[in-house]
C-alpha cells in the first residue's frame, strides 16, 4: 500500500508546474553549456547575417579548442567596447530570466562579427589594392559587402586624403583577437576607432578569449535557411 509520501511525490510529479519547471532547467543547462540560440542585432554582418536572424550557436567547439580565421562568433561586449545601457528593475528581472532560458532578451550584451586576427598576428590595412594585410599577406574578403571606398593614387593610404579603410599596423598580444564585420562600412567593430585621422596608437579594440561565447554555427530562423551555414565560412 503506498504511503502518503509516496501519493504525494507522484502527485508532484505529474504536476504541469514541475514538468515546466524541469523543463526551464533543461533549456538553461543546454544553452549554457552546448547550444544557444541568438538573434543578429545589426546590420554589421550583413550579407552573410542579416538584421532578425536566428543563429545557432556552438559553446563546445571553444571550451575544447580556439577560433580559427574567418570563424563567425558571438562574443560578449568587453567594457572596452562601449557602456553598457542603463536598465531599471522591471527589464533587469526580464533580462535575467532571459539569461537563464534563453527566452527574451538578456542583461549582457552580445555582439557578432568575424575573426579577422588571432594571438599573435598582425594586421594592418591597406595593400596597394585596398585589401587588409594579414602578416604580409593580402586577405581574401568574398564576403566582403560594401566596404568603405579606396581608389590607388587618389584616396588610398599613401595620399593626402587617406581611404577611411586604412589603419596602421597592430600586433596582437597572448590573449588578443581582432574582430571585424562583413559589412564593413556599417561596422563598429575592433578597428572602427583606427579609421581616423586622430587615431591613437590604442585604438584597437581586441577580444579575449574569456568573452567569447562560441561558433555560429547554423541558421535557425528564417526558415528559407534553417539548418543552413551558407557563406558563415566566407567561402562564396
């Protein structure tokens, strides 16, 4: 004969309550350690992410290895980057059960660009025909969407008036990644601060290791793409 604990235990159990509670763990559990889901913010990754995106998330691939070049990542705002924005209790509280589910926005923000450098690189732009330089090496961009202008001879690096493209050498340190987006006018990214007359020497803006979240790794939504990780290689 069962006794009330048990009656009880099986009561609590089969509540609709518990099932959606054990549910919100299972859901935090899995974006925090395996997966999660992210929503583009911008249009700095335009074409290869759009504004409203859906993108799945990899936060395995790092915990057992780094980036690789051209990886497109969800990475978290380092305070170098810009203030955080002011919140008031109400969208605190919403933002942390955002963090915790996944479901809505969070508190942190997150951004998502391409890496263009790792540790112990050097970058600089630009070559004689307006393409970044990896190490002495040109890059090659496909992905590349309107990028800022660059004409040889008449606005490139050596006139008088410069391309706003270029910006001077930077080596990366241990722990330095060095982020840009795809489209590339309309990025402020680790060297947005670079591409002016008055640029100091500290101007670059890198990301450590510990700020990054993971790979974009498919697109969930919208759903002419789901499943798919087209040109997220930036290979056309």
């Amino acid at each position: 004969m069962a006794t009330n604990a048990s009656v009880r235990r099986r009561r609590l159990l089969r509540s609709p309550w518990v099932h959606a509670l054990m549910a919100l763990v299972l859901v935090a559990l899995i974006q925090g350690f395996l997966v999660k889901v992210y929503q583009v913010p911008s249009g700095s990754m335009e074409q290869t992410l759009n504004v409203g995106d859906r993108v799945l998330v990899n936060r395995v691939g790092y915990a057992l290895g780094t980036p690789q070049r051209g990886d497109v990542v969800v990475f978290r705002k380092p305070a170098t980057w810009g203030k955080a924005p002011e919140r008031g209790f109400v969208r605190t509280a919403v933002g942390w059960f955002g963090e915790v589910t996944g479901i809505g926005p969070g508190n942190t923000e997150y951004l998502v660009k391409r890496v263009i450098g790792l540790p112990g690189d050097t970058v600089e732009c630009c070559d004689i025909n307006g393409k970044v330089s990896l190490n002495g090496a040109a890059l090659d961009e496909p992905y590349l969407f309107e990028d800022l202008p660059f004409t040889a001879g008449s606005l490139d690096c050596t006139t008088a008036v410069k391309s706003p493209r270029c910006f001077l050498p930077m080596h990366l340190g241990a722990d330095e990644y060095l982020f840009m987006g795809d489209h590339r006018s309309n990025s402020e990214d680790s060297v947005a601060g670079c591409r002016i007359p008055a640029a100091t020497a500290d101007c670059v803006r890198t990301v450590s290791a510990s700020d990054l979240v993971g790979k974009v790794d498919r697109f969930i939504y919208p759903f002419n793409k789901w499943g798919s990780s087209a040109n997220l290689s930036g290979v056309p």
